[in-house]
C-alpha cells in the first residue's frame, strides 16, 4: 500500500486538483464553442457581402454555396458541406450584431434558433438558453411545443415585446401560466381512454419533462396529498413550491371539462393551505386546476369575488398548430 496514498491530506490534494482539471476543461470547452461560434458568423458575413455586393439582393444566387462546399471540403475536410453553409449564412443574416451572440450557447443551439423564421421568437429563445442554461434537447422540445407563442398570446403587445428581449421573467402568479400545457411527452396512444389517475401517474414518471412544461422554479412536493377537516379527507393531485414565488402551487387534474364544483373545491385547498401549510415568509398559494376544456364564460362566473389566486387552463397530447398560433400571434401584434 502506498503511504502517500493513506494521508488524508493527500485525498484533499487529489480532490483540489480534480476540481482544477473539471474547470479548465469546462473553460476550454467554452472558449473552444466561442471560437468557432464568432468563427462561423465572420464566415457567415464574408458569404452575404460577397454576395450582396451592396445590392440588396444577390447576383449569384446559392451557387456560392455549391462552389464553396467544394473547394473548402477539399483543403479543410468535414464539415463545409452545402447544408453547413447554408445554416452558416443563416446564422449571420439572423445575428447581424455581433453584440447578440451569447458566450454561453453551442453552435449546435444557434442551428435550432436559426430554424424561426421570426426575430421576437429568435430573441427570446437565445434569452431563455442564456438564463435557464438548457441543453439542445430541452430547446428543441420547447421550441417544438411553441414555448413563445403560448406565453405571449397570454400577455398585450408591450408586453410580447419584452419576453422577446428579456425572456421570460416571473413576478407574479400570472407569469407561471401557459394556456394549453402541453403533455406530448407522455406519448398516451389513446388519450381518450386515460383516467385522471393515469395521468397523474405518467406525470410523475415524467417528472423531469414535466417540471420543464411548468417551467422555472417549481420544486416537487407530492402528489395525492392529503387534506383532513374533521372526518373528512380531501387529496390535491399535485403540491409544488416554487422558489421564485416563495408559495406552494396546487394542481388539480381533470379529465374532461372543467366545471364550477371543481373550482369551489380548489378554492377550499387554497384556504386550507393558506391557513395550515404556508409558514412565516410564504406568499399566498396559487392553485390551477387543468382540464382537457373549459368553458370560459363558466370560468368567468365560477372564479368572479374568489380571493384566492386561482386559475383554470386547458392541456393538450399533442404539439400545438404552429400555424394557426403564429397567425394569433400576429394579429395580436398588429392590432390597435
């Protein structure tokens, strides 16, 4: 055995310099990314300009590309492709200011950002990359789910304008909504035959997609949790805290429609975890009962005078109509 290796304050070493070696290569990996990022986008506009020339449109039209593929692809191997090009010229045309470019994301974020055909959603996707630090995983899910699009059609036209340019910011309970959630991640075949309990269940074995459809700052507590006034018992689906609010956030879930009992009972767990749950500090809770419908003007009516903070959206099992929103989208923008 070797002695050096029984003194405690040799592991103490070891481990110091373990740390060391983590960061330098996490560093390294980030300069590497910025590179070739800046790299890309100076490539990017030698491309336009040479092709502008000063003129608004192109003269030479994609056999720019073509020629350049090929006689980049000889000198320099991979990685020069027509595709490759392509997302490179479109990489700078969608990124014009250099300013923009995050040090934090990969090329491999900027090729699925560059995919919107839309400056707000661009904006507000690099913003949302930048704070929530997601991989290019969880930015093609919520990209895929119009992240964008359902948080701004909840919100007025200056308000569409600062998501985009600061990302989404919470501040209140209202900031935490989206109306539909979507569950495409469950990959229910037969939605139609799911029990509520069935859906709770395949949520929690989900959790991690799950808490990413909620978004930022919730912290799972439980599920079915249990209410006890006098000799009865009640069972909220799922209690959440969420850090950034400082309160527990209840969800209750419905499998068809939403109707006014259901809001009555939410309006008694809100009570109820007002009084006996939330400790010195806590903000009041939130509650938001999700249904496959709702009738809005039965909403209207059914939480009209209810103190608590409560609030009814719908979830859906699949991506929503990408054009149908961004038509909605667009009406709300240039409307008076």
């Amino acid at each position: 055995m070797n002695p050096i290796a029984q003194n405690p304050e040799y592991d103490s070493l070891k481990s110091q310099i373990s740390e060391l070696l983590l960061i330098g290569r996490t560093q390294a990996s980030q300069a590497i990314n910025n590179i070739l990022v800046q790299t890309y986008w100076q490539i990017g506009r030698h491309i336009v300009e040479f092709e502008q020339k000063g003129k608004e449109k192109a003269d030479y039209g994609t056999a720019i590309l073509d020629s350049l593929s090929k006689d980049l692809s000889l000198e320099y191997g991979k990685g020069f492709s027509r595709s490759n090009l392509f997302q490179i010229r479109s990489f700078f045309l969608k990124f014009q200011k250099v300013q923009t470019l995050s040090g934090q994301l990969s090329w491999s974020h900027y090729c699925e950002i560059i995919k919107s055909d839309n400056d707000l959603e661009i904006s507000f996707y690099t913003k949302e990359c930048e704070k929530e630090k997601w991989s290019v995983r969880e930015l093609k899910r919520q990209m895929k789910s119009m992240l964008f699009h359902r948080l701004a059609l909840s919100k007025d036209k200056e308000s569409v304008l600062k998501l985009a340019e600061k990302g989404s910011e919470i501040h209140k309970p209202q900031d935490i909504l989206k109306d539909p959630y979507v569950f495409e991640f469950l990959g229910l075949k037969n939605p139609n035959t799911y029990s509520e309990n069935e859906l709770e269940t395949s949520l929690i074995e989900n959790l991690q997609n799950f808490l990413l459809e909620l978004g930022k700052g919730f912290a799972f507590i439980g599920r079915q949790y249990r209410i006890s006034l006098g000799n009865r018992h009640f069972f909220v689906d799922l209690v959440f805290y969420h850090r950034i609010l400082k309160c527990f956030v209840l969800i209750d879930l419905k499998r068809g429609e939403i109707d006014h009992q259901d809001i009555g009972q939410m309006n008694l767990y809100l009570n109820y975890f007002r009084k006996e749950e939330s400790t010195e500090g806590d903000n009041p809770p939130i509650g938001i009962i999700l249904g496959a419908y709702k009738d809005q003007i039965l909403v209207e009516y059914a939480t009209e005078n209810i103190s608590n903070q409560l609030f009814v959206s719908k979830y859906q099992f699949y991506l929503p109509d990408k054009a149908e929103l961004a038509h909605e989208l667009e009406k709300l923008l240039t409307s008076n």
